[in-house]
C-alpha cells in the first residue's frame, strides 16, 4: 500500500513538473533564483519543481495601444495625438531580467517620446508628414527598447484631435487658398491672352492683307446673327485718310 502512495506521489511530481509549450512560447527558468541555460520551449519542457521557477513569455507581435497626449507643437498648438505600436520580444531573457514589466515600461517611453517628438515639430508637419513621424518614432523607441531584448517593428500616428476653433480657422484658412489659387489662375489667363491678342495685332499690322480678311469674317458673323440692327464697322484705315484729306 505505502509503495503503491509512493508511485502515485512521484507520478504526480513528474506531471507537475511536465509543462506544454507552444510554438510562440518560450519558458525562462529560474533555478534556485539563477537563469539557467537558454529559454525553453516550444514543445515539452520538464521543470523540477521546486528548485526551478519557470515564467513563459510570448513571442507574437503584441500592439500596444499609445493613449492621447497632450501636446504642444513649436508653433504653440495644442493638440492630442494618440498612437499605436508594434513590437515583440526577440530575447526572452533580457525583457524578465532587465526590466521589471517590459510591456508596462514599452507604453510608457512610447508616451514620453511621442511628446517629445512632436513636440518640436510645427502643426502644419504634424497634419502632412505622418510617414516622416512614424519612422522617427520607430528608430527612438527601437534603440531605447533594445537592451530590454525588445524589437519595435512599426509605429503609427493614429489620430491628431483639434480644437473645433483651430479646424474651423484652418478651414477658412483652406478656403482662402483655394480663391487665391483661382484668382491666381485666372489672372495667368488672362495674361495669356492678352499676349496672343498682342501678338496677332503686331502679325496683322504688318500684312494689311490680313486686316481686310479679319473684317470681311466679321461681316459674315454679323449677317448670321438674327439681329434688327446691323453694325458695320469701318476700317480705322478708310477712316485716317478721310481725316487726312479733310486736312489738306
């Protein structure tokens, strides 16, 4: 009987001390307080209970969700700004041992770098250069996460929230481009056409040919046109030399 409790015992031990790992698992395991060997796992891993202590960390791409920051730009904007980013654990080691909560201490330095960062951009770079952003972003927080054994894969601005006063000015302000532009491109027209018409008066004085056929055409058009009155117009030439022999 007393053999019979002691198997029973040591069965038990040895499933207690069976664990199952999964492929994005591995196992850290602490004997006696010290970290022995390289982490375990994935598959069955044997812990000697209760000499060794194991903690199991994923490897999976975790996204960690930045809430909105106050922030202020340059320029003396006030905006909040929230992110998210995505990162794994490439050594499961150094995120136990070097710092107390990796996935803790990672949301914090992802909030007082996005601070920082865009604090020193103006609103206008912030609203316009988010590919720009993400990248800075990534490349500080992957070297301030390195020694925790941590690898940042992506950053993304998720939302930049305005006040409704700075929306509104910035949408008159939108508008007020928009009719500069156009008046701009107008005037441009303009400008285009008052050179051709200069050019073909300069090419008309200098072939009178071309000035009588410009005003035969113009009799056409008026004797189209289903008009009471008919408008003929003289040539400024037959006219000159009326004044010129009322002169003499």
């Amino acid at each position: 009987m007393s053999s019979l409790i002691i198997i029973g015992l040591v069965v038990m031990y040895i499933f207690n001390c069976i664990k199952i790992l999964n492929e994005y698992e591995r196992a850290v395991v602490f004997r006696l307080g010290r970290v022995i060997h390289k982490p375990k796992g994935p598959g069955l891993v044997l812990i000697f209970w209760p000499i060794d202590r194991a903690v199991v960390v994923s490897l999976r791409l975790v996204a960690l969700d930045v809430p909105p920051q106050d922030i202020i730009t340059r320029d003396n904007v006030s905006a909040k700004v929230n992110a998210v980013v995505y990162f794994r654990v490439m050594e499961p080691t150094k995120a136990l041992i070097e710092v107390q909560n990796y996935e803790y201490a990672t949301s914090q330095m992802a909030q007082t770098t996005l601070r920082s960062v865009i604090g020193q951009m103006e609103l206008d770079d912030l609203l316009s250069q988010r590919d720009k952003i993400n990248a800075t972003l990534q490349t500080i927080l992957d070297r301030q996460t390195d020694p925790w054994g941590i690898k940042i894969s992506n950053v993304e601005v998720k939302h930049v929230d305005l006040s409704e006063e700075l929306r509104r000015a910035m949408a008159r302000q939108a508008e007020a481009e928009r009719e500069r532009r156009a008046k701009v491109i107008a005037a441009e027209g303009e400008y285009q056409a008052a050179t051709k018409i200069c050019q073909a008066a300069e090419m008309m004085q200098k072939s009178p040919m071309a000035i009588q056929l410009r005003y035969l055409q113009t009799l056409v058009e008026i004797g189209k046109e289903n008009n009471t009155t008919t408008v003929f117009p003289l040539p400024i030439d037959l006219i000159k030399a009326w004044t010129e022999q009322g002169k003499k």
